[in-house]
C-alpha cells in the first residue's frame, strides 16, 4: 500500500483525486493539506464524499510520504517545494503547468518529466517527479500526435475546442458566476491560451521540422466538465490512412480510443478516457477529442502516472463508468 499526501485539498481536482485514491487498491490517504480548512472534515466541502470518509484537512505534512500530489494553483507549486523538503523516496506528481515545459523542468535537482502517457509512458515509469498534462493541453495532443508522430504535420492547425466551467476552479469571478455562465458562451485567450507551449513543445520532439501555427480558438461552455475540441489541418492521405495511423499510434493505450461514430461528450464524462472520431472533407482531416477535464485532464491522468511509476495496472482504480443518462 502506497501512503500518500496531497496538497492543495480543497479545490476540484483534488476532490477528484481524493475520490479516486479512496476507492485505489494500492493507496492510503496518509494527509490532504488545506491550510484555509485546517480541522474540517473532508465531506463537509467535497460533499459528494459524505460516508466515504472520516478525515479531516491538516495543515501539517509528512514528508515521507510515498506519493504526493500537488493540487495547487500555476505558481504556488514552486512556492511550496521550495518551503517544504520531502524524502528522496517521496515520488511527486504536479497537477500545476510549474514544470510542463523543459525550461521549468529542471527544479533544485529535481528532473520532472512531463506526465503524457501516450506520448512518453516508458520515461513516466522510470520518473519519479511528473508535470501532469493541462486538460486542454491534453485532449489537444491527443488529437494530434499520430500525425506528428507519423511527420504528417505540414500546414496549419485549427483548434475550437470548449471546456465546461469546472475548468476554471473553485474561485468565483465574473466569468464563473451561474448567472453569467447559465444560457451563455464565449471564447477567450484568443490564440495565446497558456497549454500552447506545452503543445509546441510536444510537436517539436515528434516532428522537430514542424513550422506551421497553430491557430486555437478557447471557448466557455454552460456545463459543468468535459471538453470537446475539434482539430484540423490539410490532409493529402485518404481517412483509410488516417485511421490506420490512429490505430496503430494507440494500439497500447490504455485509455484512448478511436471512434467509428460520431462522439458527444456524455461518453467521457465521469471517465478517465479520451475519445477520437476522424473524418476526411476535402482536403481536411478533423479530429473530434472529447475527455473529462477533471479526470484525464487532472485527476485521473495524475493517478494513470501513479500506477505506471510504481508498477501497477496501468488502468488500477480508473475503470469509471460515463456518466451516460
């Protein structure tokens, strides 16, 4: 049994690490660290835990935890490992964009390597310090990387892509507010959203020659999670082709998955799967990527990494139901 700690307990994405780690074979809970709920029950603010679980939020770690995950906002991860000292055993797993790209990678001799199973699963189980992928950043690559695997990537790409609101996290502000989100939608960080250089980044070591833009277009939905993105670019093969290539990229993986139907995101919600649909209009290819952004966005891709850095099933404790009707 794995002993784990988490830091930053109180926001979405650790609720739904918690839920998962909960119900995890190989993990015990040894301490979820929220200084703001020091003392409260975990149920009393992730309320869909009520009888699951008796603990309570600390403000103290345990530094020799086997695992521990940081669930904290872009920035404060650095912040914290720099005030706190964890045993060289400690494996660490940051759900923060922190250490995503090779410039952050390198942290006070630690390596971290970035948490994106199809791209680089062999590296996560050798890790022993991840980045965890961005949830768009994630059904985005997904979308992509055969292509670039397969040095396919040779004109622009298009992405339209919207998330629901829990990507925005616990905080409320304008723009989260059900008044504002209810019966509404819009697009926003027009063409610089912070997941594109995690997106370069990948391409590049795939298809280092790749020197097209890519144009992504962010949009807010009125629901509460999930994130459907539709991909384009020009495309000279036949669909026959593309999907061979599709197929044969993730033959090995575990959680994505290639649709010979059009795809909605009631499919992924609740589930650590992303789900693609290829289809040829002219001389397009568009990629249709649907996945929950809590789950192989965050949580679900973070406890993915846990079970391959510590050589359990890679799908241990993410056999999830959709949340289908």
């Amino acid at each position: 049994m794995l002993t784990v700690g988490i830091i930053g307990g109180a926001g979405y994405t650790a609720g739904e690490l918690i839920r998962l780690l909960l119900n995890h074979s190989k993990t015990n809970i040894d301490f979820v660290y929220s200084t703001s709920n020091a003392g409260n029950k975990i149920y009393q603010i992730h309320q869909d835990l009520i009888g699951s679980t008796e603990m309570i939020f600390t403000n103290e770690i345990n530094a020799t935890v086997d695992v521990l995950f940081l669930c904290l906002g872009h920035g404060n991860s650095t912040t914290f490992l720099q005030k706190n000292s964890f045993s060289k055993n400690t494996k660490i797993i940051d759900l923060s964009n922190d250490f995503r790209l090779a410039a952050d990678q390198n942290f006070e001799g630690k390596k971290f390597v970035y948490g994106l199973p199809e791209l680089q699963k062999e590296k996560i189980k050798e890790a022993s310090y991840i980045a965890n992928p961005g949830c768009f950043a994630t059904a985005l690559q997904l979308a992509i990387l055969p292509l670039a695997a397969n040095k396919l990537l040779d004109n622009d790409v298009h992405i339209n892509a919207v998330t629901g609101a829990t990507g925005a996290g616990t905080s409320v502000s304008k723009t989260t507010h059900f008044t504002w989100r209810d019966n509404n939608f819009t697009h926003y960080k027009a063409f610089k959203h912070q997941h594109l250089g995690e997106i370069h980044q990948t391409i590049q070591q795939l298809q280092s020659n790749f020197d097209a833009e890519i144009n992504f277009m962010p949009n807010r939905g009125n629901f509460s999670r999930g994130i459907f993105a539709t991909t384009y670019t020009k495309f000279e093969g036949s669909l026959e082709m593309a999907t061979k290539k599709y197929q044969t990229y993730y033959k090995d993986a575990a959680f994505t998955f290639i649709s010979e139907n059009d795809v909605h995101m009631k499919q992924v919600v609740n589930t650590n799967k992303c789900v693609l649909h290829l289809a040829k209009h002219g001389n397009k290819l568009l990629i249709t990527s649907i996945l929950d952004n809590l789950l192989k966005g965050a949580s679900g891709q973070a406890v993915q990494n846990m079970n391959l850095m510590f050589g359990f099933e890679e799908t241990l404790g993410l056999n999830l139901k959709a949340n289908y009707f």
